[in-house]
C-alpha cells in the first residue's frame, strides 16, 4: 500500500508529461487552476493578511476561470463542439444588466459579469476540447491535496481560535465553533472555501470507482473526506458528501459481487484503523460527536432549501423582472465602491437564487437554468441520473456567490463525466480486440 501511495505522490506523476503536445498548455492550465484555487487563500491569510497584495490574489481568483477559457480557444487544438445559442443570450443579457445604474457603480457590473460566467466557462471550455482535458491527470496532486488539507485541518481543529494556523485573512482570530473545537477552514481565508471543496474529493471517489482504483485507496479517500466534513462543521458539507457518495455507488456500474467485496474490504480496513491507528481513531469519534452535538443542540434547523424556494415565490424586491444589476450584493464590489441604497432598501439576503433575482430578475434566473440543463445534455458521457443530481446540487448551492465552489463543482462533475468517457474507451477497445479475436 505505501509503495502504491508514494508512487501517486511520485513528483513525476504530479506533474505528468501528457500524450498530446499540442495539450500540454491545457493540463498546465488545470493544474494551476486547483493549485491556485486551494492554496491562494494560505497565502493570503499566512504571509500578506489583508493588504493590497491579498485583495489582488483574490481577485486573481475571480480572473481564473476567464484565463483559462483564453487559454483553451487559442490554442490549436480543433473544437469539438461549437457555444450553444442560450449561452450567447445569457451572455449578452448578462452584459445588459451590468450597466444597470441601480447596482451603484460601473465596478459593480464588472464584478459581476466575472461571478455569473466564470464556472461557466470552465464547463464551455471542456465541452468545447474535452478530448484533450486530461482530467485524470489531476488525480496525484488531488491526492496529495486531500492528505495536505487534512493534516491541515487536524491541526487547526485541535488549536484555539487565536493560534496563527486558525486566523482569518484579516487577521482576526476564528470564532466559529463546533463542539469544544474550532470549524476548520483548511487553507483557505474562511469556513466556506474549505467545505465546498469537500464533495470535491467525492467525486474523486467517483472517477477512482469507474477507474478501478485499489479499494484500500476509494476507502482512503472516502474516508478522510468524511472526517473533513465533520471538522468543518457544515451540515451541508456533510450531507452532500454522502449523496455524491451514495449517487456514486449507484451509478460507477458495480455489479452486486462487487459492491459486496467493496463493502467487505473497507470494513476490514476500517477494523485495522481502529486497532491500529487509536489516535486516528479518537480524532474520528471526536469530530463526528461534535459534529453531532451542533446538529442536536440547534434550537431550529433552518430548511434552507424551502426557504430558498419560498424567497422565490414571495419575493419581496421592487424589481422581481430585471433586478437591479449585476455585483449588486457582491461583498467585494461593495467594500471597495460602496453598497448601492437599493440594495441597502432590500434588506438582508442570504440564498443564492434570492440574490440572483436580486441582481438579475427572474430573467435571469431562467436564463440560468436553461443554460445549465443544455449544458449538461452537452456534458454527454455522464449518465441521465448523475445529470439530474448535478442539477439538483447546482440548484441549491451557492455557486456564484462562492468562487471557490464554482471552480470545484465544475472540477468534480467535469472530473466523473471524463471518467465515464475512459471507461466507454476501454469498452469499445475491449470489442475491437474481441472481433479481431474472431
């Protein structure tokens, strides 16, 4: 097993040379946007806090995703697919509604039409040259992520709010709290980047699962990914890690011997953890008794999700057709430029789609949803009921609003659908050779 796992950790096999030349710029581009967006917050809130160079790193951010779509058009290699015309529309409605003069300033616009297209051409650019997106190839450094995050978090967990491990990139000390323990927040500046990166390492499971990876290694990463669920406290982080777990099982084409043998070979896995690893063990039972204590102790779990839907049906903006422009809740528009009065007469917002008819209207909202339902009939290898799934996370997550889980909800289901087109490779070469046979 540790020669198996030094051998993904391999510099070489971090940093792999790709079969196709002309796609070499294309892999470099998929590494740097991982890297980068798991690692540029450690560097914010650990060496520049919150001065001009950290404001320029995040905003670096928000430029990824438009960088590497530049990246992918010019270079040489042919597209497959052509942008579909709703993406154009939405495109240009998009650019409409960021001069809106209701969302304060000009800078405000810009912001905007950055957030609400940036994931989506990360999508645009792997539909577009998805033979040449050597996803499969991220596989060692996400490993080597997940081992570096939860070390990370393990720590960070047992230390005070105040240690420099837990501040946050302003410099001040994390007060969040989940049981007698700090809610990690990982490498990144706060809570919410770490937990969205969680149902990342699901779909890493996922891509392993078709792949036919070791199952020692499937249960590796299913397992610590579920410990980083419970420390970073987010119900929502643990629940979607375990639907995607659970889709995953369901549709990576395990017959029953299969799952049986999976079953039965990460219980043994687990046994062996438990007697052997006792402190692995006490950090697990620790994490999950906090994690169920903060569910317990809530006096209300709010269904964010109905009530997401009810903002929707009883909207209470004055502007429910068109909003009032794009950026106009963006919290780093407005720190610099100002908060528009609108928004300010609006109240408090909290739900993605509530600030998405805030910003764009309803217009909007649709635009958005038929863009996504075209572009994953487009994602065409992922199987019917994973595209009804990933919709359904799309719907209830706060995708614009959180860079961070744009780039990784994107990253994961782009990551599984390429693991569907190897394993329909190796079918139709496993007929070829059959008929060559014959």
């Amino acid at each position: 097993m540790l020669k198996q796992l030094r051998a993904f950790i391999n510099p070489k096999n971090i940093l792999p040379k790709t079969s196709n030349p002309e796609s070499k710029s294309i892999r470099i581009g998929l590494l740097a946007i991982l890297v980068f967006t798991v690692f540029n917050g450690a560097i914010r809130k650990w060496i520049f806090n919150a001065g001009a160079i950290g404001s320029v790193i995040l905003l670096l951010q928000i430029f990824v995703p438009i960088l590497f779509y530049y990246l992918v058009a010019r270079s040489n290699l042919p597209k497959l697919k052509k942008a579909p015309v709703i993406w154009l529309l939405y495109l240009f409605y998009v650019c409409l509604t960021a001069i809106n003069p209701m969302n304060k300033t000009v800078y405000h616009g810009i912001f905007g039409v950055l957030l609400h297209t940036g994931y989506f051409l990360l999508w645009l650019a792997y539909l577009q040259k998805n033979q040449w997106m050597e996803l499969e190839k991220l596989v060692p450094m996400l490993l080597l992520i997940l081992v570096i995050e939860f070390v990370l978090a393990s720590f960070q967990y047992a230390l005070p709010g105040t240690h420099i491990l837990n501040i946050q990139a302003g410099g001040g000390a994390n007060n969040a709290i989940v049981g007698d323990a700090v809610r990690v927040s990982g490498t990144f500046s706060y809570i919410g980047g770490f937990q969205v990166m969680i149902p990342l390492f699901a779909c890493l499971a996922w891509f392993m699962m078709l792949r036919h990876y070791a199952t020692w290694l499937i249960f590796g990463v299913l397992g610590l990914g579920l410990l980083m669920a419970f420390m970073s406290g987010s119900r929502g982080a643990v629940g979607f890690f375990l639907m995607y777990v659970v889709i995953a099982i369901f549709l990576s084409g395990n017959t029953i011997n299969s799952l049986f043998k999976l079953i039965i070979q990460g219980g043994l896995i687990i046994t062996l953890v438990i007697f052997f690893a006792p402190s692995f063990q006490k950090s697990g039972i620790n994490s999950y008794n906090n994690f169920k204590d903060r569910v317990e102790n809530t006096d209300q779990v709010d269904d964010r999700v109905a009530g997401s839907y009810e903002q929707l049906l009883h909207f209470r903006g004055r502007y429910p057709i068109f909003g009032l422009g794009l950026g106009a809740t963006y919290q780093g528009a407005n720190a610099l430029f100002g908060t528009s009065s609108y928004v300010k007469e609006f109240g408090g917002y909290e739900s993605e789609l509530e600030r998405v008819v805030l910003e764009g209207g309803f217009v909007l909202l649709f635009l958005r949803i038929i863009l996504v339902l075209v572009l994953l009939k487009n994602t065409e290898y992922l199987p019917f009921l994973g595209k009804a799934f990933f919709f359904v996370v799309f719907m209830n997550s706060m995708m614009t609003f959180n860079v961070y889980q744009g780039v990784f909800f994107v990253l994961g289901m782009l990551l599984v659908d390429r693991g569907y087109y190897l394993k329909q490779l190796e079918l139709e070469q496993n007929d070829t050779e059959l008929l060559n046979i014959m």
